[in-house]
C-alpha cells in the first residue's frame, strides 16, 4: 500500500474527525504536499458529498496562523498566556519528572487525565492514553459530559445503543426532531428527512425549546417548555393507549410491562400534561394522532433534553414510543438515539483496563471538574488535558477557572492551539490534526467503519495523541509491550471484537483497501434487557432506585431567577472548536441571547440591546434577540464563544455543575438566570 503522504498532489479519501453523529466521508485536494480544499465525497453511501461549513473551511483550521508549531512552558501568571519555546525532550522531561515526585509525595490519584472527542478517532480518543493512565495508576475520568444520561436510559428500555438505519429512513413518512437541531447537529438526517418530504410527501415535525434552523424547516414546529419533554411523551402514551391506537399484538411479543403502563399513564391526560408543558391541548392529540396513524413514523432522540436533571428519564421514556404503535417492524420506522453498539469494538484490547492495579481506584465525574480542582481530598496535584478545553465547555466555568489558577496544580495541554485552557497550564504540547494521523472512526449515527490514513506531514513539530504517551510511557520507565505497538497494531486489535457479530468481516487489510466498510448490522432478535424484550416496565430500574415506568418529574428549581436557560449549540462551531478561526467566528457573527417578546417589553428590552444575562455563578453580556422563537419564561443561547479577550461570553459561567438522573451526566440546560437591560445601548453603537 503506497502511502498518502507520499503523493505531494491528487484528490485522497478522508473521514470527518468531529464529535459529530454524521461522520462524513471526505476528499481532500492536495497540492505541494498541501491540503488546499476540503469537499464531501459523493460516493460516500451516507454522506453522499455533502458537508458543513465547520469542515468546508477545515483548511482555515489545519493551516491557522495561531495553530502551535513547539512545546512551550509557562513563563508568565495563569491565564496570562506566556509562554516560552522548548524541545519535547525538555517537555516529556519536565512532565515525567513531577509525576514521579508526585508518585513519591502523594500518590498516583494526585494526576487526572481529562479528555474528551474533540477528534473522534478511536486510537486519539481512548488508545495509549487509557493504556498509559492506566498504568500510571492515575484517577480515572468519568467521561460522562455529552450523552451518558441518555444512554444510560435508553438502555433501561432498550438494552443498548441499537436504532434504526438511517439509510432507512428515506422511506419515512413521519420524522420527529425531539430535541435535535439536525440542521446543525445531524444535517444528513434533515436531509434524508427533506428527501423523504420530496418523494413521500413525509412530514417533518420539531418539538423543541427554540425555533432553531430545524424548526424553520419542519411542517409543523412544537415549542415546549424546557425539561417537560417527558411529561409530553406520557401524555402521548395516554392518548394512543386510549384511542386504541397501539399494537397489541407487538406489545404482547416483543415488550414487557404494556399493561402496567396503561394504567400508569392515565394520570397524563392532555390537559394535565398542557400545564406543564406549555403544549395547547389540541396540539397534543393531533401529535399522537399523526403519530399513531402515520406509518413508517420515526423519532429522532436528539441530545438536548438528556441535559437536565431529569435527562436520562426523558430517553427511556421517549424510546418507549416506538414500541407502542409497533414501529420497530417497519421499515423506516422506529428511532435513533445511537447506533454505536453496532459497530462496537474492542475496548479491552485497545484502552487495556488490565494495566490499572488498583481497581478501586477513585473516578471523577468531568462534570465536576470544578470542584474536584477546587475541594476533593486528597487534592488533585496535576491535571492532563487533551481532546478538550474544560475552561469553556465544562459546567460552572468559572469554578473551574478558579481551579486552573491553582499554582499548586501541575498541568499540562495537549492541543493544535493555545485554547482558553492551555493558557493556565505550566506545559503546552503541540498536537497533529486528524489529516495527519492513522485512525479508525465508528460513527454512533450510522453503520459505518472508516479508516484515516495521513494525509499531510505533522505540522511544524505536533505530534499525535499515540505518539506522544509512548513519549511518556518510555519516560516513566514503563517497559509493557503494550506502549510499544504501533497504530496499525492498535487497529487490528480493536477491530478483533467476537462480541459484537455485526463486524467479524471489518478489519484493517479490508480498511486500506475500501477506505469505509458497512456493519452487517440487524435490529436484535433478543435485545440485552434482563427479559431480552423492550421493557415499558423495568424491574432493574426499580432494583436501582428509579420509578420502574416511565415517569415525569420536574427540574430542580435551583434559585429564583426567573428564566429557564438553555446554552445551546450553533451552526458554525462544534463546542469550542472553530471558535477561535476568524473564519467560522464570521459565518456566527456574534452571540446572542434569545428572548419572548412578552418577557423583552416587561424589562424594556428591544431586538438588539445588550442585556446582562446573571445568576450567582457567573454573568455574561450578549446582545439580544427578541421575537417569538421561544416560549415565555425561556432563555436561549448559542455557541461557545471564547472568553479571553475581556468580553463576557463565556455562557458555561452560568450552567450549573449538577449531576443528572442517570449516567453522571451533565445538567447544562437545567439552570436559570436572571436577565437585565445593561444601559440600552446597542452592540453595533446605536443609541
């Protein structure tokens, strides 16, 4: 196999690195060993040639003037951002050298590795950092700050990450966003949805707390008041149950619990469930209306309500639906969630949890990052970070800013730019791009496995996530044969899976010959549930403390600060990611928060006026934006805008670092502010 990096021109097949459920197939356009444009590849049986403009400016990304060339320590304050240039050999040095004091003086739990997918590439995401941590004996990561919540319920129901091939979903002739900007979010999905508009004459309805670039495009757009989803799904039930608009005989052969759930849900009539959702009544029959007489009807389970308190309930329950009118059975029917257990891999083979001794060693949750810096005992002395930046996508922000100023806290950043974070750390390691690393990528969307190859040289001096902790694990002394094995081996490895049947025929020769490879996946004829059946009722939930139906319970009310505020994603960025190219920043134009146009005329705010947007955790400035996009008593923003150029941006300064009803996850989206006019003065000098 000749190498990509040995042909300076030429169009090369890639893969989307981002955190993204679409994964897209890509071409890269090479010149002089440069990758001058990124486009979809059409071929690509999913993605078909179509991508975003987060990875159509890639190149704006790879070839930044601001991306860091060298290691570099700290010569200045945390946070300051000065920094001095020094060799990896002085870096690995300096970093291996105070863990092996801590090692000494306090103990292997003193070091916390915090990463996330901000390069979705199995090897960059969970290979020889887990292997090297693990060794180390370092406090394990709870990584549980994206869709634990809700995967922890849709499993209650479902038994794991199994969901409709969304390849099928062209012959769907009902689509429900719940939850999803799929415009932004899942655009593939919008666009099989929009097809299946074209030919089917599907329709598209958008239940959410925002009139967001999904809604815009729905026939029918639902807005509902934040961490009421759950309430809204029972109420559903109650009316397809009572309409007799279930399948019987499904529900007798492939669910437990129907009959229980009948009578459960007779406390959620429309206009018990209207008062607390925000829904008119009639709108709420006409939904389970079009739902249980609409066939192949399918939902798609978006992120967003999993953000609350009461997130993990809200999945089980809405991954009940399905089971009701039997959609399951039908072609193009059902529900996504996930996809990942399709494609699942070897875990065991590629993060080695046999090399971490101790078993009981301590787990902190990422959501509370904060607090672990700032309170934990015994403390946590250094801090590794990679795949991530806690300073502005961790919840309570400036909690966990007050934490990275520690000057006891010994901590090290490796990213491709100097991020919000890495500017309070003592050592900064320049990181390669996903083009210019070997990696396999298993979408959580669809059902395919692909290869990434290199496609460019490592940029200036960056080095790779993998090659970066055998650096490390050469400089602890480890000797295991395991920080010896090169990519390809970890690969092979991973892809070596007996229990996951979708993809005994994926390895890596098959890889480098077709770039992309299809699980042989099929919905379970025995999903893994205690009784192997979808389970409306679920005795394993009641053995663990929860109601064992499906049941709606109100968020926390945290404070008396009176809007509910919801920190949601943009179109431009990906997180924090992009937020630093001038490029994307341009496509976003700037932050705002948006407002109900009752709530704007009770503060004298108009469209366009600065507002101080509060609560006791942090304060941000955006400019406002009023209208009808969300319901009255609701707060929306988009995008995490950067915060180190004195602006106040940072929206993660007001979440609250709660932890959810399920899967530790995160509760971002169960907070409230307050909102005031800040001197009427608009934000483009308007009076």
């Amino acid at each position: 196999m000749s190498s990509f990096l040995d042909k300076p021109d030429g169009i090369i097949p890639s893969v989307c690195s981002l955190d993204c459920p679409d994964q897209c197939g890509l071409l890269l356009h090479k010149k002089n060993g440069r990758i001058t444009k990124v486009e979809g590849d059409p071929v690509h049986p999913v993605t078909k040639g179509f991508i975003c403009n987060k990875v159509r400016n890639m190149t704006e990304r790879i070839y930044d003037k601001k991306r860091l060339k060298y290691p570099m320590k700290r010569i200045g304050a945390k946070g300051e951002g000065e920094f001095a240039r020094i060799s990896w050999d002085e870096a690995i040095h300096t970093i291996t050298t105070r863990w092996k004091e801590l090692l000494q003086s306090d103990s292997a739990e003193s070091i916390l590795p915090y990463s996330f997918y901000g390069n979705m590439g199995n090897l960059s995401a969970e290979g020889m950092d887990r292997r090297f941590f693990n060794r180390l004996g370092a406090s394990q990561l709870d990584r549980s700050i994206c869709n634990s919540a809700g995967a922890e319920g849709y499993k209650y129901t479902m038994g794991g990450s199994y969901g409709t091939d969304p390849e099928e979903t062209i012959h769907t002739n009902l689509f429900i966003f719940w939850g999803v900007n799929a415009v932004s979010t899942n655009m593939h999905q919008a666009t099989l949805a929009q097809q299946a508009r074209k030919q089917n004459g599907a329709k598209i309805v958008v239940i959410d707390v925002h009139k967001n670039k999904t809604a815009r495009l729905a026939d029918w757009f639902i807005p509902i008041l934040p961490g009421t989803d759950t309430a809204l799904a029972l109420g559903l039930m109650h009316i397809l149950f009572a309409e007799n608009m279930v399948d019987s005989s499904f529900l007798e052969q492939f669910t437990v619990g129907h009959e229980e759930l009948r009578e459960h849900v007779l406390q959620y009539d429309p206009v018990t469930v209207s008062g607390i959702t925000g829904v008119p009544v009639e709108d709420i029959i006409k939904l389970a209306r079009m739902y249980g007489q609409t066939s192949p009807a399918f939902i798609r389970i978006g992120n967003g309500p999993q953000h609350h308190d009461n997130g993990g309930m809200f999945v089980r329950t809405i991954s009940c639906l399905p089971a009701l009118t039997g959609q399951w059975l039908v072609k193009g029917g059902g529900a996504i969630k996930g996809n990942s257990a399709y494609l699942a891999h070897n875990t065991a083979k590629l993060q080695r949890p046999d090399l971490l001794k101790n078993k009981r060693t301590r787990v902190i949750n990422m959501n509370l990052l904060g607090e672990a810096l700032l309170t934990i005992d015994p403390p946590v002395k250094s801090l590794y970070v990679y795949g991530t930046n806690p300073a502005v996508v961790a919840p309570s922000a400036n909690k966990v800013r007050s934490g990275l100023e520690r000057e006891d806290l010994f901590t090290v950043v490796h990213d491709l730019f100097l991020t919000e974070t890495a500017r309070y750390a003592d050592i900064v390691l320049p990181a390669t791009s996903s083009f210019e690393n070997t990696d396999f990528y298993t979408s959580y969307w669809h059902h395919y496995i692909q290869l990434q190859q290199p496609v460019i040289e490592p940029f200036e001096e960056s080095k790779s996530n993998t090659d970066v902790f055998r650096l490390l694990a050469k400089g602890m002394g480890f000797t295991e044969a395991a920080f010896g094995e090169t990519d390809a081996e970890l690969i092979e490895q991973s892809l070596e899976n007996p229990m996951n049947p979708y993809t005994e025929e994926i390895n890596y020769e098959a890889l480098t010959k077709h770039q992309y490879l299809k699980a042989k996946a099929k919905f379970p004829d025995r999903l893994p549930t205690p009784s192997g059946k979808i389970e409306l009722y679920s005795e394993k939930m009641k053995h663990d403390g929860y109601p064992p139906l499906p049941t709606y319970i109100p968020l926390i009310k945290d404070s008396d600060h009176p809007f509910q505020f919801i920190a949601a994603p943009n179109h431009n960025f990906l997180n924090s990611t992009f937020a630093n190219q001038t490029k994307h920043v341009e496509l976003e134009k700037e932050p705002v928060v948006v407002l109900n146009r009752e709530d704007a005329e009770k503060l004298n705010i108009n469209d366009g006026e600065q507002v101080r947007v509060w609560n006791e955790r942090g304060e941000c400035i955006l400019k406002a934006s009023v209208g009808d996009n969300v319901l009255p008593g609701v707060s929306v923003t988009q995008g995490l805008w950067g915060a180190v150029d004195g602006t106040k941006h940072l929206v993660n300064a007001l979440t609250p670092d709660r932890i959810a009803d399920m899967g530790g996850g995160a509760t971002f989206f169960s907070g409230r502010v307050s909102i005031e006019k800040l001197r009427g003065v608009f934000l483009d000098g308007r009076e």
